[in-house]
C-alpha cells in the first residue's frame, strides 16, 4: 500500500532496551535517506509527500 518506506530491523530485545544499539541501526539509514533527499528540488520532495499522503487516505473495497 505504500505505508512503509523501509523496515529497520531492531536490536535483540526490542529498541526500547537497547536504545544505543536502536540508534546504531538507525544512524545510516536515516543519513542515507537525507542524502538522497538532498539531492531532489524541493518542489520534487513536496509533491512526493503530498502524493504519498494523498494515496494513504484512498481505501479499496476487495473483491
């Protein structure tokens, strides 16, 4: 459905108890993405958000 940009995994027992380890996972991803980002218009970055928001409110009925 396009909720979900990326899944980062969490450190054994969970990332509230090992909030250190949480972060390390989380650290490059995050740099990764505001790299990426960085380096769109920011005209580009806005309509992809608007976009993406507009499509999480649309429900489908099944078949």
């Amino acid at each position: 459905m396009g909720l979900v940009d990326e899944i980062v995994p969490e450190p054994p027992g969970g990332a509230h108890a090992d909030h250190q380890a949480a972060a390390a996972l989380l650290a490059p991803v995050l740099q990764r993405c505001l790299a990426e980002a960085a380096k769109l218009p920011v005209n580009d970055l806005l309509e992809r958000r608007y976009q993406k928001f507009r499509q999480m409110a649309q429900f489908f009925q099944g078949e």
